[in-house]
C-alpha cells in the first residue's frame, strides 16, 4: 500500500512520502521540491508540471494556471468572473454552468473541464511519487482549502479517479499543517490544553485555525478563510500600479498584451520577494512591449501603503479567528505562520498586533500541509505504525459544505 501526501496548492505542487525512518518530500525530474501546478499544449505534444513553466511567458493562452481557482465552481460565480479578467487563457461557459478551459492543441481547438486539468496535474504527481518509491501508486491523502464545497471536493475525487489514485482522505490544508506540529510534540500537557493558531497564507486564499493541543489529541477550535486574499493580489498590487505607469511613461497598454502581462505579472512578483527581504528594489524588463524596454522602482513602504486594503482584510479575518474560538490572546500558547504568501514582513506585523504573539516559523512553510497529509495516510496505513494521535475536526457547518464522513 502506496503512503503518500499531496498538496494540490494554486501555484505549486509538492508530493510527500512516508518511509519508517519519517516522512521525505520527495524530488521531481529536476531534482525540485515543488512542481507548478500548470499544464501546457501545443501543436506536437502537451507539457506538465516543470516542463510547461517556459510556456507560461512564451504561451500563456494556452498554458493553463491556477486551475484550482475553478475546481467546482459556477461560470457564473464572482470569484470565477474576477479570475477571468487575470487568466491569459479563455474561459467560457459549459453545460449546467461548468466553466471550459479553451486552447489550442495538436492543431485543433480543445475544451477540458477543471476537473480533466486538473486529472492531468494530479497524474504527473504520481509518476512522481511512482519514480520515488518503485511501486504503483493509488491510496494518498489529499489537502484542500477549509473552504471547499461538497461540489468543489466531489470534482477533486473526479481529477484523483482521472488519474488513477484513490484518495482514503480529503484533508484540510490546515488540519494536515497542524497534524504535522503536534504529533512529534512530546511535552503536550494531559490535562489544559494548550491554543496554537496557524495562519496559512496562499497564492491565492487564506486560512486561519485554532487548534487545541492535549497529549495524543488535537482538536480544531475554528476555522476562519477568505477565498480571495493571497500572495497573487500583492502581485496584483504592483501590476496595476506599472501598468498605469508604463503607459504614462512609455504610451504602451500591457494589458493589451497577454504575453507582456504575464512578463509584468513575473517581475511584480520577483519585486515583491525583493520587498520582503529590502526596503527598496528595482525593475527591468527588456522588449516588454513595441520593442520598449522599461523600468521602474519602488519603495517597501510606498508598497506597503499601496496594499493597505489587503492587509485590513488580514487583520479583520484573524480577529474573526479568535471571535469563534472564543479564546483571549492571553491563553494562545503559539502562533505558527505558513504559505508562500506568509514572507511579507507587513503581515507579521499584523499577527503580532492582533494575536499579541510573535509569529513562530518552526515548520516548513511550504512543505507542512503534504507532510502532514503524509502522516494521515501513514495513520490510516496497515503497513505503518505511527504514534497514537486523534484528530478531531470542527463541526461547525461551512458555505455549501456537509460534513461527510471521510473529510477532516
């Protein structure tokens, strides 16, 4: 029996494996930790993962990105609506409301659901894994976002089946995060439990949860999300703000442009990693757009105030966390950050005014949630005897979501 953690992220993919020494994430073809989640056509042949991450500035219409953000979804949902206006690939409207990825392929026109997209991803990830252990691969866990709807969860089971694996669990991202802190705890109190806060922030979503910790047991206190806040809209921040100055300066629309979009979107990107680590950084793009070169620059604190709108939803969405855990900041025992989005230092700042604790970053910020789904594949494998641990999940009732018996 195959042990094996998967964390579907929007942006990158990472697969985990249990071995009896541990748990190992394991490496794909380029010897990278983290595939991107993309899937790429052209007229010969059909490019995943690491492969299709040059398509995506060299042919971002027919590169596919982000396709998590329509798993399940309505066409006619805002949230799909909005992701439209950023995607360079077409999206149009299917049978029962079920958006249609279109793109050109070994010549013709082709239209795939997310699901297929998706089904494509997930494959690749299992001849990942497959490489790794020298075995067929089919029972894993899976992570999702708190978020997810019954639909939303039954269209990642469809993808799985595409690809040959049966999921023995869907998991949620910050319930595997927190699986992953408290099984290797070994002072964990018998009695009083003690309060630990995760804050995943996403490419694309956030996610907040408390979770009480006693001896072999976690129970998860709240959930707290916004499905539209993640790093991307920090990209997204600087893009508006040099495609306005771009065509002040140098008389060029890059909206207009897909392919300079997407080198635009790649830069902000780049700056925004800068930001967090400087106080200031610089960009160049050369032939961007009409043979122009150009550049631009940009202060930490000018992007800070830039964002502000951003980090008002952070704070207001942590308060929310504490309100349904009904806990003060004075019993909170830790708080762990994780997420690519979680580097911004502005945002450290807000978790330490609103949880009156300094951020801990003792886990791997982008590797917990497929370590930790890993450990419950491990839990729920014959073939592995892994340290008594209960996960209870919380009960209360999401948007669109039942609590079926094999989710967490």
């Amino acid at each position: 029996m195959s042990v094996v953690g998967l964390d579907v992220g929007n942006e990158n993919c990472i697969v985990a494996v249990a071995r009896q020494r541990g748990i190992d994430v394991v490496l794909n073809d380029e010897s990278k930790r983290e595939t991107p989640a993309l899937v790429s056509f052209n007229e010969k042949q059909r490019f995943v993962g690491t492969a299709a991450a040059s398509s995506l500035t060299m042919s971002p219409k027919n590169t596919v990105a982000q396709i998590k953000r329509l798993l399940g979804r309505n066409f006619r949902d805002e949230d799909v609506q909005q992701d439209r206006l950023r995607f360079p690939f077409s999206v149009s409207e299917g049978p029962e409301g079920i958006p249609l990825i279109h793109v050109q392929y070994l010549g013709e026109n082709r239209s795939f659901t997310s699901s297929q997209i998706l089904g494509m991803i997930l494959s690749n990830l299992k001849s990942i894994a497959e490489k790794n252990l020298q075995t067929n691969v089919a029972d894993c866990v899976i992570g999702i976002p708190v978020f997810f709807s019954e639909i939303q969860r039954r269209a990642m089971l469809d993808a799985a089946s595409i690809a040959g694996l049966r999921p023995l669990r869907l998991m949620h991202e910050t319930t595997a995060t927190a699986l992953g802190y408290g099984i290797y705890k070994t002072d964990l109190p018998d009695n009083d439990p003690i309060n630990v806060v995760f804050v995943d922030v996403g490419h694309a979503a956030m996610q907040v949860c408390v979770v009480a910790f006693k001896k072999g047991q976690l129970k998860v206190l709240t959930h707290a999300f916004d499905r539209s806040l993640g790093g991307r809209d920090f990209d997204e921040v600087l893009f508006d703000h040099f495609c306005q100055k771009f065509k002040e300066e140098y008389k060029i629309d890059v909206r207009s442009n897909a392919r300079a979009s997407q080198r635009l979107r790649t830069a902000c990107e780049k700056m925004k990693k800068v930001l967090s680590a400087n106080p200031e950084a610089p960009l160049n793009i050369e032939c961007l757009m009409d043979e122009k070169d150009v550049r631009g620059f940009m202060k930490r604190d000018d992007f800070e105030k830039m964002a502000q709108p951003i980090f008002q939803r952070v704070s207001a969405l942590c308060e929310r966390a504490l309100e349904g855990a009904n806990i003060s900041t004075d019993k909170l025992y830790a708080v762990e950050v994780v997420g690519s989005g979680s580097r911004v230092p502005a945002i450290i700042k807000i978790l330490t005014d609103v949880f009156k604790k300094e951020p801990s970053r003792t886990m791997n910020a982008s590797e917990c949630v497929a370590r930790g789904c890993a450990l419950q594949c491990a839990m729920l494998s014959p073939t592995f005897r892994v340290r008594e641990f209960e996960v209870k999940p919380c009960y209360s009732r999401l948007e669109g979501h039942s609590n079926i018996a094999f989710l967490f």
